[in-house]
C-alpha cells in the first residue's frame, strides 16, 4: 500500500491534483481569514504594549514603529491612563483624554524651526494583520485632537498602504512627499480643536500587495497649510496631533451578530465580532421585538444571559457604506438550537429581493403545519402587521405600500415558537 502511495504522489497527474487540492485549501483558508477580518490595522488602539517601563516611545505598542533604517530616528511617544500613568495630565505638553480605550499616540507632523534633522516629522508604521485584497474598496481612518502646546495648527494628515519597499526608506524625518498617500485630508481642512478628537478618513482601492500602513504628513512643507494658534509663539512653526482609534476596513464588511447558540440560564454567552477599534463605534445592538431602545452600543460584540430564547440584532453602519443588519438567536437549550437550524434552513423568503409581495417557501411541506402566522417589523422594530397563515401559509404577503429598505419577519408556531427571517424590499 506504502509503494502504490508513493507511486501515486510521484505520478505526474497526481502531482497536479495535489497542488489543485493545495492550491484550493490555500484559498479557502484566505476566504476564511479575510472573513474573520473587521479591522486590518494591528493594535489601532495603541492598547497592546510590549513594556509599561522606561521610556513610553511609540515602539513601545506592540505593531508599531517609526519608518527609516536611522536607528536614531524618533518616533513619537505613547500615553496610557493606565501603563505609563502620563494621561491625561501630559506636564508641558496638556490635558487629553483617549479616544477610547487607555492609550494614545503623539505624532509630529510639521516642524520647521527649530526642528534639527533627527525630529523634524514621524511617520508611524503598522504591518497590517494580513495583506488588503486586490480590487476590494476600504475605509481608512483615525482620529486626530492638536496638542494645546502646538504653536501651528495644519491640514497635513494621511495613510499610505504599501509593501516591503516600504523598507527601502532611509530617511524618515524629511517630508515623505514622494509617497503616493492613498488617502489625504482634504487640503484646507484645517484641524484646530484641542479637546474634541476630528476623524480623518477616506476610501481606496487596493492593489493586493498591501501589508504595511504608514500615517503622517505627506505634503511638502509649502503644501501643507497652517493656522497660527498661539501668536506669542509664532516664530516656532511646528505642529504636533495626538493620533488614536485608526482602522482599515472592507467597505463591503457585512454586519455580523454570530451563530445561533445555546445559553443555559444563569450563564452568558459572547455574539457578535471580536471587539477592535473602527468596528466598534458603528455597531449598536437591539433586543427583538424592541427596535427602539438599543441594549448596547458602540461595541462589535458584547456577552449576554438571556433567561428565555431571545433574538438579537446588530445594527453596523459604517461611514463609508450603508446600514446593514444581523441577527442571533440564542436559546435556552440546544433541542430549541437545533430545530430553529432545521427550520431557518428549511423556511425561506422568496424573492430576494422583493418588490411588491413575498411568501413563505418550504422544500418539505411538514414545516407548514404547525405554522400559526407572521408580524411584520420595520428596522427600527415598529410593527407594522401580522398576518395569518394557518389556512394557506404559502400564499403572497402584498408588501406594495411599503418603502424599499430592511425589514424583519417573525415567524410564529402554535406553540409560540418564534423564527426571525430578514425581508429585503426593493423597488428595482
């Protein structure tokens, strides 16, 4: 059997179908990876640190670093509530609190005089999780607050995306304006507050051999425009900005709330994404039937111990695309899990989308039986309708006077069983 094995692996069409059959995990796996991916920036935040010893320089956080191969190159510091205990009270420097989290990041982004060659700009890199894919559109982002101390105030904030030739910079504290930055702050918008954190952000399309980002300013020194902010200081042209909260993400990312789970009362259980920065701030969870009152906002994920079957739902809107919806039930018990398994896959809308009707499809004509009817719900959880379905449960369900948009349909049995199905209108 050993030398039949062996003569298969060395014959040469079973060589091909060993790298076909390589060649096919290797691309699922990246399906799988990407999938999994909200945030493509490692440690946007600036949490995760290496050391809270010694001095609190920006290599300090873990992913992190200035660009050039000058060793002696600075690259800005960090400030942490809790690590370097240097926040908010930063001594001669002013007063801020993060973003989120415990952590923020000190960039220099223009200086002139009296800057010397060795701290005239920073430009920070971040070797992303994993690299962007070719012809997929992202957001790009960060939030921006100007050190009260800066005498200028500019409008020079960018990222660039790019691959090892990043590595190939010697020089990393002269204005990197040779660099085509994919996104730029728009040229005037000028960011003068001191305390409220200004998000800079943008959209591109990615090549595919992205897998490094760098921020900073990447304007010449005449290109980048400045606001005078402390006039007793005006012959001192510098600008520095505390950076926090920077993310990369799919403009495509669907909202995800997870798998369906079981939750035996007393006991909590996690839905919904892995929490991390960017993702975050543009989620905000509901409780079905209420579509009003938010349980929990501002996170990806959060833990829940509901006493009875209940089904959540996730309301992602980033940015840069629309809102969109996911939902999870969780149940008190895995017989409820795995029957809702079996009727969610069984029980359909059909058409997707729809425009002026929709009905109820079952490939096994079982699932109708004890099917009791149906309450319409718009996206913010108002009701807008039930509808019987004992005597004929696949006949249309007219939907003509309704908007295009989101909707959710819960289905309910005889024995109060309930099943949440997502009705997409649309008018095309």
């Amino acid at each position: 059997m050993l030398k039949n094995s062996l003569y298969q692996i060395s014959n040469l069409s079973g060589f091909k179908s060993i790298r076909r059959f390589l060649a096919l995990c290797a691309f699922f796996i990246s399906i799988t990876i990407h999938s999994q991916i909200a945030n493509y920036v490692l440690n946007g935040g600036f949490e995760d640190k290496w050391s809270c010893s010694g001095l609190n320089e920006l290599n300090k956080a873990k992913g992190w670093n200035c660009i050039g191969w000058d060793t002696t190159i600075f690259g800005g510091f960090i400030y942490s509530v809790d690590c370097f205990n240097n926040a908010p009270s930063i001594p001669g420097v002013g007063f801020q609190y993060p973003k989120s989290g415990n952590t923020f990041y000190r960039l220099q982004s223009y200086c002139t005089n009296p800057c010397n060659s060795s701290n005239a700009r920073n430009y920070s890199k971040s070797r992303l999780k994993t690299k962007l894919v070719a012809n997929k559109t992202y957001c790009a982002k960060m939030y921006v607050v100007l050190q009260e101390s800066s005498p200028y105030a500019i409008d020079g904030f960018g990222f660039y995306f790019g691959d090892d030739s990043i590595d190939s910079i010697k020089v990393a504290h002269a204005p990197l304006n040779y660099i085509p930055a994919q996104v730029n702050n728009p040229s005037g918008n000028i960011i003068t507050d001191t305390l409220i954190w200004t998000p800079v952000s943008g959209t591109f399309v990615a090549t595919g051999n992205e897998k490094y980002m760098v921020i900073g300013n990447f304007l010449s020194d005449v290109g980048t425009n400045l606001s005078l902010m402390i006039p007793a200081q005006s012959t001192y042209t510098w600008s520095e900005y505390f950076v926090d909260d920077v993310s990369c993400i799919p403009i495509d990312l669907p909202a995800y709330a997870g798998h369906d789970t079981t939750c035996i009362p007393g006991t909590t259980v996690y839905i919904g994404r892995t929490r991390d920065v960017g993702i975050d701030e543009a989620c905000t969870w509901y409780q079905l039937p209420n579509m009003t009152t938010p349980i929990a906002q501002a996170v990806a994920g959060l833990s829940v111990s509901p006493a009875q079957t209940t089904t959540y739902v996730v309301k992602q809107q980033l940015w840069c695309s629309g809102i969109k919806y996911d939902t999870v039930v969780v149940f008190k018990d895995a017989l409820g899990l795995r029957k809702q398994e079996a009727l969610n896959d069984e029980l359909k809308i059909y058409p997707v989308p729809a425009k002026n009707a929709f009905s109820i499809k079952a490939a096994n004509k079982s699932f109708y039986e004890d099917l009791e009817g149906l309450t319409l719900y718009d996206a913010f959880g108002n009701k807008l309708r039930y509808e019987e379905l004992k005597e004929n449960p696949e006949r249309d369900i007219d939907i003509s006077d309704l908007a295009p948009g989101i909707y959710f349909v819960i289905l309910v049995n005889t024995k109060g069983e309930k099943i949440v199905k997502k009705l997409i209108i649309s008018n095309k």
